[in-house]
C-alpha cells in the first residue's frame, strides 16, 4: 500500500476555515490513491481552549504542586481532542477514517516526562486499520512507556511523531502543513527580500533548526535522513509545492556558486568567559558544573588561558552564582544573538568566511565570537545588531537572487 503521512501544526486546526483545507490535502492524498496517515497537533496557540500552553496555563500556578508526569497526562488531552474533531471532518467529506492516541499508533518511549524520546514502534493496529481505511489521523506528541505512562515528546514533537510513523511505514514521502509558503532564506520579519527556499538537504535543515529557524524540529529531520524519507515543507492555504527536504544535491547546481542556502539566527544569549592558570582542570571543572546545574552551554571556544561559552539569558545568574561558587571570577556579556550563514556548498570552498567578517565590518558589527562546520558558521554579536547583521549577510551572499534548488528528491 501507499502511504503519505500529513502533519498538520496547531495554527492548522485551529479553526473551521484551516480544519476544511487541511482535510482538503487529506482528501485530494486519498484521490491520488494513498493511504493517509494525518498527525495533528492541539488546536491554536496560548489562548484557545485545547492550545498545550492554555492547558498548562491550568496547572502552571505559583503554588501548584503538579509534577511532570501529571503535566503529560494534561497536555496529551489536547492532542486527542484534535484527533477526534478533524476525523469527524474528514467523515463529513466521506473519507473513511478513524482516530487514534499515540500510544494506539504504536509510540513506545521512555519515562522522561516532558521530554519523552521514543525508543520503539508497534505499528501492527496502526497497518491493519489503514489497510481498511482511507486515513488515521493520529494524536502527535505523545506515547506510552512500558508501564503503560502517559508521555509527551517536548517541544517538535507532532514533527517528530509523524517522521517516526513515516519510518516505521515506509512512507513515500512526509508532508508537513504550517503557516507559511515553505522554508526561507532568512527571517521575512527581518529580510524583506528573503524568498522559499525550492529544495534543501537533510544537513542544511538540521542546521538551520538548530540555529534558529522554526519551521520544522531537528529531531524530526534526522529521523526521516536516517530512512532517506523525504519531507514537504507546506502552506495549509495552498496548493503551492514549498520546500522538499531530501538527500543530496542536484547535479545542475554548481554548489561553489550557492555557499549558503539560508541565514538563521537565536537571540537571548549570554557570553561568559573564565580564566584560571590550571588550563586543563579548568576546562574540564567549568563545564561538569553547567552539566549539574542542568545549564545547557553552546559556542564553545576552549582557549590556553580561558574558556568562553554561552548560555540562554535567563539561566546567566545562575551560571555565574555557580562559577563563583567554586572560586572563579567569570565574566559576562548579556544580550548577545547568534546569527548563522548555513550551506553545504560552503564545505571546502575559500572565502565564506572572510565574505562574512566583511560584510559585519561594513556595518559596523562587532564580532564577539565565531565557529564553523563543513555546513555552517556562527558569529556571535550583540543582540542589538542581530537583525541588521543576518541582513547584511542575506545581501552578502545575494541570497534573494539565487536559484534555490539544491536538492532532488532520491
């Protein structure tokens, strides 16, 4: 049989109006002969009556007392709702389909409540009743230990729900509906002339999660990159293609010529650099005290004489009562962004990097930072130039000009 999954976020079932067109990609899938598999997420945003942060909102008291596996119990609620009330649609407009939690789909994780990581898939209930039907549509988020716990996959994780059924199916192919036309090559709140990026790798996206963009989870991608599954990237409003993410790169691009694909950005960082004469305890004593503090550090540079690193501004005190704590002086610089020119094609190609330190210059952008992979390079800078910096480097690399198919479908 021929299976499509089809996710559908919370700005996509929120209303009659994105419910109708979403069940419209169902039912046109089910026209083209395959058999669907719908993961959707709770309806609406903070807010709405079933949004996840208006179910927390609930619980989320100065004085409550409620731990995080009855959070997940709350939170899965919103899910199911939406499950039951898009199969209902799809009913309507006679698509013979049938709801199902994630733990009927066949999502077995581990007891990290909040953040629950998947480590199985029985999908046996899940292949018959497809079989039968035209379309399942599935609670996204969550899944069941081996105790039978309530768990939810923390943040992404409707995208992760619906790459790990596309894995477990072998589907042809993921499409993932949003608000948005597709994956672009810089934030358009920032970059007025930032444009859909057509095609991309599996690296490229992770990278660009990982830095900032929003669009899809990383945790997602690298699932469907591990079963080679491609991913759509598209508008619940419209029947455009977006962006496909898959394996490779297409040979009638010359890579040299496209170095970066996209410019990503994160704001809300603090710089913090410890000095101490023993180098390497030093090094190896900063950073087993972030891990039990539980402070999550990134941008690492270990230098001779100091290591300097970020942390998210709202942990900084925190990171700083406990270096002090052990008799370190550490130094600070709050509201700082990272901003990140992401591309395979910059992998081995001279002058990416240089193309960058000119462009900041020229705005008068002080670079605080700066690391790089075969795919990406990060600079860190104030938080007050976030924005005109991941401007001048869209124009830098002429990023609103370029062919942006870089990638074919395997």
């Amino acid at each position: 049989m021929k299976v499509l999954v089809q996710k559908f976020g919370g700005t996509s079932v929120q209303n009659e109006e994105t419910r109708i067109a979403a069940a419209r990609h169902v039912q046109s899938a089910v026209e083209d002969g395959y058999k669907v598999v719908v993961v959707v997420s709770a309806m609406g945003r903070d807010g709405d009556p079933y949004a996840t942060d208006t179910l927390l909102g609930l619980v989320h008291k100065e004085d409550s007392h409620v731990g995080n596996r009855e959070k997940d119990l709350l939170v899965s609620c919103g899910e199911v709702i939406s499950s039951v009330v898009f199969t209902e649609l799809l009913q309507s407009l006679d698509v013979n389909a049938i709801a199902m939690t994630g733990p009927q789909a066949g999502f077995r994780t581990n007891e990290d409540f909040g953040e629950a990581r998947i480590v199985d898939m029985q999908c046996r209930s899940l292949e018959h009743s497809l079989s039968n039907l035209d379309a399942v549509v599935v609670a996204g988020f969550q899944g069941v230990s081996s105790n039978g716990e309530i768990t939810t996959l923390g943040r992404g994780g409707s995208d992760t729900s619906a790459t790990a059924l596309a894995s477990a199916l072998t589907a042809e192919r993921v499409d993932i509906f949003t608000d948005v036309d597709g994956i672009m090559t810089a934030d358009p709140r920032i970059v007025e002339e930032a444009t859909i990026i057509d095609s991309v790798t599996y690296q490229e996206i992770c990278n660009m999660a990982y830095q900032g963009a929003k669009v899809i989870h990383p945790r997602a991608v690298e699932i469907a990159m591990q079963a080679k599954i491609p991913i759509r990237i598209r508008s619940t409003l419209s029947k455009a293609e977006g962006t496909l993410i898959t394996v490779g790169s297409d040979p009638g691009v010359d890579l040299e010529d496209r170095p970066v694909t996209g410019i990503a950005h994160m704001s809300g960082l603090s710089q913090i650099t410890v000095r101490g004469k023993d180098y390497l305890n030093l090094q190896a004593d900063v950073f087993q005290e972030m891990a039990k503090a539980n402070i999550s550090v990134d941008f690492i540079n270990i230098q001779p004489a100091a290591v300097v690193y970020t942390v998210p501004d709202e942990r900084v005190e925190q990171a700083l009562n406990v270096l002090q704590a052990k008799g370190y002086e550490p130094e600070c610089l709050s509201n700082c962004a990272k901003v990140s020119a992401v591309g395979a094609g910059m992998t081995g190609v001279p002058g990416v990097a240089s193309k960058i330190v000119a462009a900041l210059t020229k705005e008068n952008i002080q670079i605080f930072q700066s690391a790089d992979s075969h795919t990406t390079i990060w600079v860190l800078v104030k938080g007050e130039d976030m924005k005109k910096a991941v401007f001048a480097l869209h124009k830098m690399f002429q990023l609103e000009k370029q062919n942006n198919s870089a990638t074919n479908d395997d």
